[in-house]
C-alpha cells in the first residue's frame, strides 16, 4: 500500500508535467505580433492558428475521453505529447515556405489533437488515484497548463530566439525538440490504479441501494442529453470565452495602453512588457486551478463557479474605463486567476455529478465547450481589434463588454445548477 501511496503522487506529478508541456500554448499572444509583422497576416487570420489548436484540442478531448478505457493513459498520453511537438514541426515549415494554410493544419490540427489526447489522459487517470483529495489534485494537475504559458513567455522561447538570432523559423524547431524530450516520456508514466484501490484512512461514502441502483443503470446518452450537463457545459464555455480573449490577445493590448501613455517608448521595451504580461498572468492561471480546485472541496462546485462568474462581471465592467497599463495588468492576472479556476473544479464537478466510471466519457465531451469557446473569444477579440483598427481606444472598452455579456449569461445558467449528482436528483 506504501508503494501505491508514492506511486499515485509520482503520477500526479507526471502528469502536471505533461500538462505543463501542453500548456505553452496558452503562450500563443507572445508570437501572434512577430509572425503578422514578419508575414503580413491580419489579426483574425493569424489568431485562426490558435483558435484551431483550441478547437481540435476539445473536440480530440471528448474522442480521448471516448477511446481511453480501450487504448490505456500510457499509448494516448504519449501520443498527445507527440503529436503537439509534430504540429510545431510542421509550423516551422510552414513558415519557412510562408504557407498559413500548413500552419493551420500543422499548429491548428495536428498539434490541437495532441493537446486534447493528452489533456484529457492525465486529468481522468489521476483523479482515479485521489478519490478522497478530488478538487485538490485535479487543481494541481490542470495547475500545470496554465503554468505552461509562464515557461514558454519567460524561459523557453525568449532563450530560443536569443540563440537562433529571431529566426522563428528555428524557434518553433526547438521548441518542438524541448516539448517532445519532456512530455513523451511524462506521458509514458500515465496509469490506472489497481483494481479496488483505496487510500490509507479513507472511507468511501456509503451510497444507498436506490442511489447506487440509479447510478449502475446510468447511461453516458442519459448523462449527455441531462439538462445537467447543459448547464456544466455553459457556464464552462462561457467562462472560458471570456478568458481566452485575454490569453489570446493580452500581450498586444498591454502594448496598446503603453503606446498610449508614452508614444516614445520603444518596441523592445513593449515587447518585454507584453512578455512579463503573459508570465505573470499565466501563474495565476495556474493558481486558479490549484486555488479554486481545492475552495470548491470545502464549499462546493456549483458555489465556486458562482464567484468566479459574478466576481468576473465586476472586473470587466470596470475594465471598460481603465486606462492605466499597470491596472489593466492586475485586472487581466484575475481574469486569468478566474479563467483556470473553471478547469480546476470542472474535473471534480463532473466526478460528483455523474460516477467515476462516466467520468472520461463525460469530461471529455464537456471539453469541447473548451473548443468552441477557443472559436468565440479569440475571434471575437480579434475582430474587434481589426474593426477598430484607426480608434484603438475603442478596442479595450468593446472587447471588455462582450465579456461581460458573456459572464452575465453564465452567471444566470449557474443559478439554475446545484451540486446534486444526476442520480440523486434521481431518487
């Protein structure tokens, strides 16, 4: 049982790692202005390279969760890590050839796919190992994808264009190698505890004959076509929406206010500005998880998704008349503190909601509210920044509202949803 004991908190770590790994594609924002300068794209065409990494990200999740129990955490984890580090191989093609049709099949398709098999392996394997710390080590392990923002911004890629002399062509070669080196080998760690496992002093809640009758006959069609689920999957995409504008879009908007407070100040400068934005931002994303996770143990999902949404809308509205780069900043790291909050309490919301054995099916079709949310907000934000292109004064304000839409919607959906299983509700 000892051996057990270390052997789940070896694959927990392993598994945040592979999700750091993953992760550094939250770090798109840092390239978005080299590459449209280098190659002349618009803000929507370029940004269409990470809305598609996103979009096959959660629609590859919900087949993971689909094909995990008959492939094995080990063979889709690895091939997740793979599969991302090839679409960064194919990118650096891509723009050596100046194709944006290959990169987005390269960064958009192929390496979306490896992010969403190996998303979705560590989360569903690990919380199997932890049934009696659910919000906590789910928290910790999707604590590792937005931590991956931080490494790339502030480590990996500034030390990459340094040694390549701005070659992006080079950079995502690199990048590609490092990925690959490290996330393979975490994903080959992945695996499913022993038949009937428990952790030392933990009790496994006794459920009634009624309850575990409902929850035997519970079908994933059942599950999936559950006014429950609805709910779960809005306010999860709508709070992603809102998010990924600022993941997406941040480094450039920071820039923005800057240029606007000091028309001197110089491009490096605003480039270093828009990388410390990224970092720093993506360590709260990170703590979101790991904080938000473990708060909803204590005082339930459904509450925990209630604060972030409400507290959110507040946040943007006073957004709308910042002008202040510093306060923006601080405002964005919230956002952000809120944004990975959502997938930190989403994995363990779903686990109390619909039984364990349900729980890749379900979470993995949940996360294409993750794909479709990766459409709506970057494109949204980009569109607004294009429209308002000679009145960027107006980008921030609009971009700003259309979250706060988005979050007074999700606030509303939270308000119908309780924390009561699907077979409780049942009974």
């Amino acid at each position: 049982m000892n051996n057990l004991y270390l052997n789940r908190w070896f694959i927990a770590i392993m598994g945040t790692l592979l999700q750091l790994v993953l992760g550094t594609v939250y770090a798109w924002s840092f390239f978005q202005k080299p590459i449209i300068s280098e190659y002349g794209w618009s803000n929507v065409q370029t940004m269409w390279i990470f809305s598609l990494a996103i979009l096959f990200l959660g629609l590859s999740a919900a087949v993971g969760g689909l094909i995990l129990p008959k492939y094995g955490p080990k063979k889709l984890a690895s091939l997740g890590a793979f599969l991302y580090g090839l679409g960064y191989l194919m990118s650096a093609y891509a723009m050596h050839i100046s194709s944006l049709s290959l990169f987005y099949i390269g960064f958009g398709v192929i390496g979306g796919i490896g992010l969403g098999l190996g998303y979705v392996t560590p989360v569903a394997t690990v919380s199997k190992w932890f049934p009696d710390k659910k919000g906590f080590i789910t928290g910790m392990v999707v604590m590792g994808f937005g931590l991956g923002a931080l490494a790339m911004s502030k480590l990996i890629a500034p030390l990459l264009i340094n040694m390549t002399n701005d070659n992006m062509v080079h950079v995502f070669f690199y990048i590609a190698i490092v990925l690959m080196v490290i996330g393979i080998p975490a994903g080959l760690s992945m695996k499913n505890p022993p038949s009937g496992f428990v952790p030392k002093n933990y009790t496994p809640p006794v459920k009634s004959a009624i309850s575990q009758d409902h929850e035997n006959n519970l079908t994933v069609t059942r599950s999936l076509l559950s006014t429950k689920f609805l709910g779960m999957w809005l306010i999860f995409f709508l709070n992603i929406s809102a998010g990924i504008m600022f993941i997406s879009l941040q480094s450039p908007m920071i820039q923005d206010l800057f240029r606007i407070q000091d028309a001197s100040i110089s491009t490096e400068s605003l480039a270093v500005a828009g990388a410390t934005l990224i970092a720093i931002s993506s360590l709260f994303n990170g703590i979101g998880r790991f904080f938000w996770g473990g708060i909803s143990d204590k005082i339930g999902r459904i509450q925990v998704f209630r604060l972030i949404l409400s507290t959110q809308i507040l946040v943007f509205t006073f957004m709308i008349f910042t002008v202040n780069p510093w306060v923006f900043g601080a405002l964005v790291c919230y956002v952000l503190l809120c944004y990975g909050g959502g997938f930190g309490a989403m994995p363990s919301y779903v686990l109390d909601v619909f039984h364990a054995k349900l729980m890749p099916v379900i979470y993995g079709v949940i996360l294409t509210a993750w794909a479709l949310g990766g459409i709506v907000g970057p494109q949204v934000a980009a569109f607004i920044r294009d429209y308002y292109t000679h009145t960027p004064e107006l980008i921030g304000p609009r971009t700003y509202m259309a979250g706060t839409v988005l979050l007074s919607i999700g606030l509303l959906v939270s308000l119908t949803l309780s924390n009561k299983s699907i077979t409780e509700m049942s009974v």
